[in-house]
C-alpha cells in the first residue's frame, strides 16, 4: 500500500467525522467553567468586604472546576434569571441553590441533591408572630423565585386569609421585615440565621422552623446533555464520600450536617 | 447555541392568570394617568401662580421626578417611607410611585404646551369679562390639554410599561409580577415572557390607536 495513502487515510480517521463533541467536551477544551451563582443568599453566595464572591456554592463550582481540571469563573445570576443564562450559554452549570422540583425539570437536568436546606421563620419582634402558625392571617412574604416562596404563597392560599408578597432579593424581605412591612418571613434557617447575626436588620428575631418539606437542592445544567449530568452526579457523590462536603459544611453554615438521601427509594 | 424547546402549551395554559394580570396592570396605569394628569395641572398652576413657594415646590417635584430613574421612585414610596413607618401597600407603592413620575413629566409636558398658546388668548379672554380662573379654565387649559394630548399618549403607555417594576416592592398581581411567579414556578421563561411582551404590546396598542380615535374625534375644526 503506498505510504502516502496509509498517511492520509489516518489523517481521515483522526479528523473527518469526530465523535460529537458534548458540553462536557467543550468545558474541558475551553479551559473554563462558567458557573451561575446566585451572590445574594448568605452563607451560599455572597460577597466580600474586597467585593470578591464567596459562600459554600462558590466553593463547591472551584472545586468542580479543579476536579474537571479548568478555571472556575463565578457568573453572578440573580435567582430569577437562572433559566435564561443556561439557556443563552452564558453559563455551562447551574452551582445556585436550586430547588429540584418535578416541575423545573420539564426544563432543565437536575443531578442527585448536593445541599438541602430546612425552612425558619423569621418574624418582626412587634408582629406577635411566635411560630409558623401564628403567620395565619398576617402579611408574609420570601424571596420570589424560590423553593419557600412557592411553599408559603400555597399555604397563605390554603389559609384563605392574610397576603404574601414576594421581593426580589433576600436583602429586600430582610428589609421590609425590619421595618415592619412585613410580619413574619419564611427562609432557609441557614439564611435566617446568618441575616439576623448581621445586625443589618434590627428587630427581627428566628422563632421557629416551618413545616416545610426538606429543600433538596440539586446542581442543573441543559437537559439533555447527560455525559455532564453524569459527571456532576459523580461529583457530587465524591464531595459527600471524601469528606469535603462536611468540611465546606463546617466552613460555612456549622451545625448538623444535613444527610442528602432518602431512605426507602433510590436515588 | 441555543438549547431550548419551546413548549407553547404550557405557558398557554397560564394565559388567564395572565390577563388577570395584564388588567391589575391597567388599573394602576389609568388610575396613575388620572391622578397625574390632576397633579401635572396642579403643579402647572402653581408655576403660574407667581407664588415663589409654591412654584419652587413645583420645580423641585419636576426635577426629582424627572432625573432620577423610575425604579428609584417606586422604591422609595416602599422602602424609603417604610423606614419613617409609613407602610404603603405593594400596590399603592407602584401606583404612587408611578403616579409622581406622571406628574413630573406631564408638568413639563403642560408648561411647554402653555407656551405654544399665544398670551393674546388670555387677553382676549379676559377682555370678554372672564375672570382670571374662567381665563385659564375655560379658554387655556382647553388647548393646553389639547397640544399636551398626544404626550400624554406617551405618558400613559410609559405608566404601562412602568407597572413592570412593581416586582421590585413585592407586586405580585400585575402582570409582570404574575409571569414572574409562573416563571420560578415552571422555568418555562421564554414563552411566558414572550407571551408577556405580546400582551403588553397589544395593550399599548389599543392605547395608542384608541387615543388616536378620541384625538380625531375631540379636535374637529
């Protein structure tokens, strides 16, 4: 066979028809990856006195990125706009707190949880609001957009009394709760907690847990991009079995470190 | 790269909660256009009315509606009177807000439009034995609202597009506040804010072509 044929033929091999290259391929050929985190939900993202983004989410898309062997570069997305900056590319995977429900992923592809938070209730001092119940019937209201947002406007609809109203950051509902708009709030216990040590908000103090379920939250990326998904879920495992889970755990929120699965079903 | 099917169906299946919303949106935007345009006429008299206080108050309304942003406006009505333990609603918050937006604008609106009418009106007005009110009321306002018309079209489709910022003091019930909910409900954003700017569209539309209609209909030579 001619030498120069043998040549080419390989040439042909390597380069006409490649395997279709997926997102994963493309994130590890790029160098980078484009994280969303939402930077206005303390101790999850946020930012430093030098304006720098810190928090467990940032962590956790850093130590994805060193494990996948590329840079981290942290996108700020205000919760509200997570959907819009996958689905633009301007992100490749979702590292935001986001709530795995049923619904969102008609849309987008969750991985097995990797966070979960419990649900407080926070309450203006002056309000008398003293547990969950007691928000029968006053003005309530979460940060729009989320997990326990969705929760309290169906339970202030089952209550059939009282309003819900929804703002557009965590500092907002803070806000309105320390000047007395607001009555009583409904957060993660994390955010709570770490907003009323703050002393941002004066007047404002955690009276109890919500009966809401468990918020398992989960990383997203484009459905449909399953080589990443199962890589993420890997991820996400390896992060809870080497221990690094707990440690970011630790380094951020402290306390009892959440379990992530559920007993009596798979995944 | 845009990975994303659209699924029409489901956000056609939140249309209703939609129109509910598009028509709170339009009651803030009317109701901001009446109580603006009494206000813009108030704040236009006493400009007029030679009062130093008065017209410096009427100035400084201008000036701050008009150079600084809406969002801060609205803002303030909640969160800046809030702070002085003035609790205004999420809707009387949007609506005030937009309302003092109004107001500064169509000020401007009527005082240029009040330049535009020759002085001898008032004169001549005046000479037939109106008094100084029936002068302005019944011979200069007329046409001041008349060459300040198809601004004030303007103004109300601004209003409009405006309810929009409700979200940022807990507005739910508008219409953009309601795509919003459905939006972290469903993560279908496309089409539902597709939907929403057609919507929107075909509500400033109607406005637009409406005051056209009232426009041919009032001012026959």
């Amino acid at each position: 066979m001619n030498h120069k044929f043998v040549v080419g033929l390989l040439a042909a091999a390597a380069f006409a028809a490649p395997a279709q290259a997926d997102k994963l391929d493309d994130i590890i050929a790029s160098g980078t990856l484009r994280c969303a985190v939402v930077l206005d939900f303390p101790p999850m993202g946020m930012r430093d006195e030098n304006n720098n983004p810190i928090g467990f989410d940032v962590d956790y898309c850093n130590d994805l990125a060193a494990a996948l062997g590329v840079k981290a570069e942290i996108v700020e997305t205000p919760f509200p706009e997570r959907i819009p900056a996958l689905m633009s590319g301007r992100v490749d995977v979702g590292v935001a707190s986001t709530s795995d429900t049923l619904e969102r992923a008609k849309t987008v592809g969750m991985t097995i949880p990797y966070f979960a938070f419990e649900m407080a209730v926070t309450a203006n001092d002056k309000s008398g609001v003293k547990s969950f119940e007691d928000m029968k019937g006053k003005t309530v209201g979460a940060t729009a957009g989320t997990f326990e947002a969705i929760a309290l406007e169906k339970q202030v609809q089952e209550w059939g009394e009282g309003t819900f109203r929804p703002y557009q950051t965590q500092a907002d509902v803070f806000l309105a709760l320390s000047q007395g708009q607001l009555d009583a709030t409904v957060s993660t216990s994390t955010v709570a907690q770490s907003n009323v040590k703050t002393g941002n908000f004066p007047g404002i103090s955690v009276v109890g847990k919500a009966p809401f379920d468990i918020d398992y939250v989960a990383l997203f990326t484009d459905r449909h991009e399953y080589g990443l998904l199962n890589y993420l879920n890997l991820f996400v495992n390896q992060q809870v079995r080497t221990g690094r889970y707990a440690e970011l755990y630790e380094k951020w929120v402290g306390g009892d470190l959440p379990d992530l699965t559920v007993s009596g079903v798979y995944r | 790269m845009f990975n994303y099917t659209f699924q029409w169906k489901q956000a056609f299946a939140r249309l209703p909660q939609m129109l509910d919303g598009a028509a709170v949106t339009m009651q803030i935007a009317i109701l901001s256009m009446v109580l603006g345009i009494l206000l813009a006429i108030t704040l236009t008299m006493f400009r007029l009315s030679g009062s130093r206080i008065l017209s410096a108050i009427a100035r400084t309304w201008v000036e701050v509606a008009r150079n600084t942003p809406a969002l801060f406006q609205i803002y303030m009505m909640h969160f800046g009177l809030g702070s002085f333990g003035l609790h205004l609603s999420p809707f009387l918050s949007i609506l005030l807000g937009i309302t003092f937006n109004n107001a500064g604008y169509l000020a401007e609106n009527f005082r240029g439009a009040l330049k535009a009418i020759p002085e001898t009106q008032t004169r001549a007005a005046r000479s037939l034995g109106f008094g100084a009110a029936g002068a302005f009321g019944y011979v200069v306002l007329p046409q001041m609202l008349r060459i300040a018309f198809l601004p004030m079209t303007n103004q109300m489709v601004w209003a409009i597009l405006m309810t929009s910022l409700g979200v940022t003091v807990g507005m739910n019930a508008d219409l953009y506040g309601v795509v919003q909910d459905l939006n972290a409900l469903t993560f279908r954003t496309f089409e539902l804010f597709a939907l929403a700017a057609v919507i929107f569209y075909l509500i400033t539309k109607i406005i637009t072509i409406g005051a056209r209609l009232i426009a041919a209909r009032l001012f026959r030579y």
